[in-house]
C-alpha cells in the first residue's frame, strides 16, 4: 500500500511539472467545484426564499452576470494570450484590461438600469432606492473583474489560485444566504451572491500585483531593454479580443435560441427538463474548454510547443471528461435525481446524448485553442459561427420528431462534424503524404483559378498612401494573388528595376516583412560584398507600425532561370551564371572550416524545429535525421560563407546582352530575389538547391519524391551542371564527392528548403500539406538508403 502511496504522489508531482496540465487540472477542478457550490447554493435558496423572491433574485443575479460578461469584451481570452508575452509591460497590460472592463461594465449596467422599465419590468426592485442602483453598477464591475482575475491568473501561471478562490466564493456565498433571507427577503439571493466577490477580488489582486512585478523584473533581468509601447499592445490585444467576443457571441446564440426554441415547440414542461439536463452537460463541455486555455496560455509562453501542448491538453480532457460521461451516460437518472423523480424519468435520455456530445467538442475546443494560440482569429469566428448555424438548423428540423431529444442530436451532429474537420487538420502530416501527385496537382490548379489577380480589402488604400508618399502614383500596377499572411503589389517603373510592396496580413506576414527587411539591410551594409549589391534587392521604405506594416523592395526586372531554360536556353550557362554571381560572396567571406558539432547545429536548427513545429515530424524521425548529418558531415572540409539560401529557378534573374566584364559571355545575370535565408552555411548548399530546383522542373515531381529519389541514386544530382559548376569554382572541396557526401549535401540542401517559412517557388507560406508532401518522402528513408557509415 505504501509503495502504491509513492507511486500515486510521483505521478502527481510529474503531472505538476507539466505547465499545461498544471494549468488545466487547476481549471478543470475550479469548474467542477464552482459547479458543485452552485448547485448546493441553489437548492438552499429555493427553500429559504419564497418562489415569487427567488425568481427576481436569481434573475438579478444572472442579468448581472450577463451584463459582466459582455462587458468583458473578450479580453478573458486576450489577457491570457498576451500576458505572457507582455514582459516588462505586464503590470500595465493588467491595469489597463481592468480599466477598460470596469469601466465597460459600469456604463453597460447604467444603460441597463435607465431602460429597466422597457426589457425588464418584473425588475423595478433594483431602483427602488440609489443604494441598490449603486451596489447593483459596482457588483456588475466586480463581478467583471472577478471573471477577468481568472484569465489573469491563468497568464500569469497562477491558476492553481483559480479554485482556490472559486471554493471559497462558493462557500462564503452560501453562508450568506441565510443572515439575507431575513434582511432582505425580496433580494437576499442577490446580496449572498455578490456580497463575497469584493474582498475577493481585492484580495487576489494584491497576490497579482506582486506577481505581476516579479515578471517585469524577471524581463529586466532577462535583457529586455525597453517596455512594449503601450498603444502597440493594446491595439494588438483588442483586435485579439474583439475576434474572439464576435466569436463567444456566435456560439452564446445558439445558446440562447435554442431555448426559446425548445419553448415554442414542445412548452415550458420539456423545456425545463432540457434545461436540467442542459446545466449538467454543460459543466463536462467545460472541462475542454479549461484544458484549451491552459493550452493558450503556455504556448504564448513558448511558441515552439504549441504541438506538445496541443498533445498533452487533448490527453488531459481525454483522461478527465471520458469517465465522467461515462458515469453519465450509465447513471443518467440518478444524477437528475437531484431535480425530482420526474427530471430523472423525462430528462435521462437528452442528457445521454448531450454528454456523448462532450467527446467531439474535446477535439473542437483543442483545435480552437491552436487556432488562438496562432492569433487565426478569422477561423476561429467562422468555426464557431458555423457551429451556431448547425446546431439551430438542425435543432429545428429535428425538434418536432425526437422532441428535447432531437436538440441533444443537433449537438452531437454539429461537434462531431467541426469535430471530424479538426482532426482532419491536425493528422494532415500523416495523410497529406499519402495523396496521389495528379489530385493534388488538380486541387492546386482549382485552387489556383479560385485565388483571382486582385487585392483583399483595403489593400488598395494603402497602396495609394505608399504611392502618394513616394512619388510613384499613377504608374502601372499589379496584385499578386493574396495569400494568408501577406499581400504583393508590382509597381513597374518602365526601367529595368521594379518595385514590389509587400503589405502584412497577419502579425505572421508582419514578422517575416522585419525578418526579410533586416536581412537585405544586413547584406547591403556588409562593405566586402560590393559587388554584389547590384545583384540584392534594395529597401526603398517600409512601415513597422501595427496595422500598416509594409515592406517595398526595389528589384531588377527580367526573365526567371526557369523561364529561360522553358525558352531552350543552355542549362549549363544558366547554372554557371547563376553561382558566377555569387562569387563575391565566397571571395569576401568564404573560409574552409573542418565541419563541428556546433557548425552543424547552427545550420539545422532552424530548420528541424520548423519540422518539429509546422510539419510535426516525430522526435524519433528528426533524431536520425540530425544523426546521419552529423556522422556524414562532420569532420569533413567545406568552404563555408555567406550564401544566399534559396537559389532556385524562380529567384535567379537573367537576361540577353553583353555579361558584365569579367564574367563568362553569353547571358547577363541583374539579379537575385528571395534572400530570406542568406546565412553563413556550406556554399555547396546553394549549387545544390539550384540543380535539385531543376531535377524538380524537369521531372515534374514535388521536392519531397526527386529528393528521396536522387537518394536512392545520387549520380543525376552529381552530374548535374549546377553541381559540375560548383566543382569548377571549388565550393565542394570534396565535400560532396562519393556517394555518402553526395547525400548528405543533398539531404542538408533540402533540410533548408523544408525548413523555410517561405519555400522556393510557392507564393503561400509551407502549411502542412506541402510540408507533409515533401518532408515525409525522406525522412521515410533515413533508415533505408542512409545506413551506412562513411
């Protein structure tokens, strides 16, 4: 028994250690106990206080709530995704959510209290004195920042206080109800009620407050210098918190027409028998939607497990929601016993169905909370407007056949189908990889044709700002499709430079505009690269402030190497000018480096963890990969510099005309776009990327099978006039030569194809589709043509 005692505090204490589960399990237990407490309040008020008093307090005490609610304008959900980014901004992001709430709620309460005669008469007692006016608008506020506390805390990776201070409202609550039935009869329910939440909230806030100031000074000494402009921010989470408002709103009125509908249909009787069933299965859909906040606010924390906290959420609703509908669905009517013996014997069945419901909405609310976690606002609205849709559909058409149980199917219906969509989504490494090329070279041709030539909303006026201030109004202008995160103008000027404006959709696109900005600065600062200036895309503005956020690249106008080749250029001068204009980059920074362990980290692991996280490769896949690199590369000489990172077809511009003097004859290179991944790696990784681009052309395969192709039998990539140049120019040093050189050259270059945001030739970011497509192919078989040693 004692070594059961041990096992059991282990297994605990490891759980503990776990942010996610920690988080959720506080979350979970806060529900139920509020739950449990609230039940126990209730049923003790309804024999204290005559029925004709109870039915006002309790409908003051659930309109104040209401009024808190929508007062809250999201930031429940905003607070805990911004707080642990805000740094030394926490203590203002704190106090400015609860500003902006309190007062929210005191204006939302006053206009409720001023129109009370015309959407609520049977609620004249509440002005029956400025006393009960005034403490009505203050526990509408507290109560507000009662309900905000919580999502604070949760940021703040306190929420182990969540159920402490739940359980201890609950109980004080309860207390109260018996001194308020004899001072005052007609609203003590709402006095027992709100009374406790001051020194409540007054108290935790203080434990937040010293909280809050040990992580701002915990992101001093962590090196941040400066606090987040304060506007910046709050714009930021505002939009964040208006979305997922529009989005609570959406669902809430299913949960309010269902009701009405549930009324009109089948009368007050079956509509009180679903509710009772409704108020228990609600409590269980709950619990996901804890372990989805707890999912939330982690991965703001870290950014990179969003994966594994997604994993470990789902597990812990699993584990915690499935026993307990279980139980459910077993002891349906003796859980209604706590109604009467008529819920027990009229209810039971809605209930089954409602709580065999909770088993889908696990992997909805998880999938929503990844969808937060990326600030994918835009799905998220949709999701749960879609959700609202199907169920009232569905409730109405199936309400005059199966009654209140036709409502419980319109539930389950609608869950297990966003349901069967999330999931879906989320095993999209596993089955994408498994497509057959002809449909999904179909679905992107519909797709294509489906994503017309024109700017998304608003595009157009910011445009015409950039182009009233610099000078390039009324010149000839294009769009690019629009993708997620960014949206591409083309101004042609009539010379042989053009200028391309890239405009931020989302704080994703905002980030790689900075990113790339930094990048092409960093290269044109760089006074050993001179020669090579002329070749980089220049910055000619941009704009980093929130909700404008652009980039305009001034770049050379000419056909693509693809075009080129298409057109019956020879591949061979296309290749060699193509790494002949990369000269200046080994001259003034390569050097020949023995390969470490460190030098090998540096250049993969970007790319692994972008696999880890986008592409979701398994810890065991991404392990052997990281191996067989490090076994075949390390040790071996390469000329290492700055290269460029992405030198495929579409970013080589060529053209006709006399070449620059000292270089080969025949074509001229102007230039070269996408330098997004310019580092200092193996220069051999640009020939490589160059010829496997077009091995890809020619076969008109995906990266992902002529890699594991060229794999199997690496002498098409040796031989390939990409490569043959970069023997020429001495970039392989023989690094690559033999065949688990070659390979292992070949599987680097492709590792940094994989591993962009932005891979060569696509003009969407790499989403798990394409990632799964072209990354699994090879990681599949690491263990089978990569086994040996050198």
């Amino acid at each position: 028994m004692e070594d059961v005692s041990e096992q059991f505090v282990a297994l605990r204490e490891r759980l503990a250690a776990v942010p996610v589960i920690k988080s959720g399990l506080s979350l979970m237990t806060g529900t139920m106990l509020t739950s449990a407490l609230g039940l126990v309040f209730w049923v003790i008020a309804a024999r204290l206080y005559e029925p004709a008093a109870f039915g006002v307090s309790t409908t003051a005490v659930y309109t104040m709530i209401m009024l808190a609610d929508v007062a809250c304008i999201g930031l429940r959900t905003g607070l805990v995704r911004y707080i642990p980014q805000a740094g030394r901004a926490t203590t203002r992001t704190i106090v400015w959510g609860y500003a902006l709430v309190t007062t929210a709620a005191t204006v939302t309460a006053g206009i409720f209290l001023i129109g009370l005669g015309w959407w609520a008469p049977d609620l004249t007692e509440l002005r029956n004195s400025i006393l009960v006016v005034g403490f009505f608008i203050l526990s509408t506020a507290f109560w507000a920042l009662f309900m905000l506390e919580d999502a604070v805390l949760v940021g703040l990776r306190k929420a182990p206080w969540v159920p402490i201070e739940n359980t201890l409202f609950g109980i004080l609550k309860i207390i109260l109800l018996f001194p308020m039935a004899s001072l005052s009869p007609s609203l003590g329910v709402f006095w027992a009620w709100t009374l406790p939440v001051f020194p409540i909230v007054i108290g935790i806030n203080v434990g937040v407050r010293r909280v809050a100031q040990r992580k701002v000074r915990a992101a001093r000494r962590a090196g941040e210098r400066r606090r987040p402009s304060m506007r910046a921010l709050l714009t930021e989470i505002l939009a964040f918190s208006l979305a997922d408002w529009f989005a609570a709103v959406a669902r809430l009125a299913a949960l309010g027409v269902i009701p009405l509908m549930v009324l009109a249909e089948v009368g007050k009787v079956e509509a009180g028998y679903f509710q009772a069933a409704w108020l228990i299965a609600f409590t269980i859909f709950a619990l996901s939607m804890n372990a989805a906040y707890a999912l939330l606010a982690e991965s703001s924390y870290e950014k990179n497990s969003l994966h594994r906290n997604s994993i470990q959420a789902g597990l812990l609703s699993l584990a915690l929601t499935l026993p307990v509908i279980l139980v459910g669905v077993v002891g349906a009517p003796y859980l209604l016993l706590i109604y009467g013996q008529e819920f027990a014997d009229n209810s039971a069945s809605v209930l089954r169905i409602l709580l065999l419901a909770a088993i889908p909405n696990i992997a909805h609310q998880i999938y929503v909370g990844r969808l937060r976690s990326q600030s994918r606002m835009g799905w998220v609205v949709f999701l749960e407007t879609l959700l609202s849709v199907l169920v009232v559909v569905l409730a109405a058409a199936l309400l005059p056949r199966y009654g209140i149980d036709g409502v419980g199917y319109a539930w389950l219906i609608g869950l297990s189908a966003l349901a069967l969509y999330a999931i879906v989504a989320e095993t999209v490494w596993w089955w994408a990889a498994r497509l057959d090329a002809r449909l999904v070279r179909a679905v992107g041709v519909l797709v294509g044709l489906s994503r017309p030539d024109r700017p998304a909303r608003g595009m157009e006026g910011r445009l015409s700002r950039f182009q009233d201030r610099t000078g390039l109004a009324g010149v000839e202008t294009h769009w690019r499709p629009s993708v997620k995160d960014r949206q591409v103008a083309i101004i042609g000027n009539g010379m042989e430079r053009e200028t391309v404006v890239e405009f931020a959709r989302t704080s994703a696109g905002a980030e790689e505009l900075v990113r790339r900005r930094t990048g092409l600065e960093a290269l044109h600062r760089d006074r050993r690269l001179h020669d090579v200036h002329r070749l980089v895309p220049v910055v000619r503005d941009h704009d980093e402030t929130p909700g404008r956020e652009y980039l305009a690249l001034e770049q050379p106008v000419g056909p693509s190497a693809r075009a080129l080749l298409a057109s019956g250029v020879d591949r061979t001068e296309v290749c060699r000018h193509a790494l002949w204009g990369l000269r200046p980059l080994r001259d003034a920074t390569g050097r020949v480096v023995l390969v470490g362990a460190e030098d090998l980290d540096r250049w993969i692991e970007a790319p692994l963890e972008h696999l880890r996280t986008v592409g979701r490769a398994s810890a065991d896949q991404l392990e052997e990969l990281q191996h067989r690199l490090f076994v075949d590369l390390v040790g071996l000489p390469l000329p290492v510099g700055t290269i460029h990172g992405e030198l495929g077809l579409d970013n080589i511009i060529l053209g006709t005309g006399p070449s620059r003097p000292g270089g080969p004859g025949g074509l001229h290179l102007r230039g070269y776009c996408r330098w997004d991944q310019s580092c200092d790696a193996p220069f051999v990784v640009d020939a490589a990327t160059l010829a496997m681009s077009d091995l890809v052309t020619q076969r008109r395969r995906e990266l992902g099978d002529v890699t594991a192709s060229l794999l199997r039998d690496p002498a098409p990539f040796e031989a390939h006039p990409a490569m043959q140049s970069a023997a020429v120019e001495g970039w392989g040093s023989g690094g690559y030569t033999g065949p688990v050189q070659a390979r292992a050259v070949l599987l680097l270059a492709w590792l940094f194809q994989v591993g962009s945001p932005l891979p060569p030739g696509r003009t969407v970011s790499s989403d798990g589709v394409w990632l799964a497509r072209n990354a699994q192919p090879v990681l599949a078989l690491l263990d089978d043509v990569l086994e040996f040693q050198p």
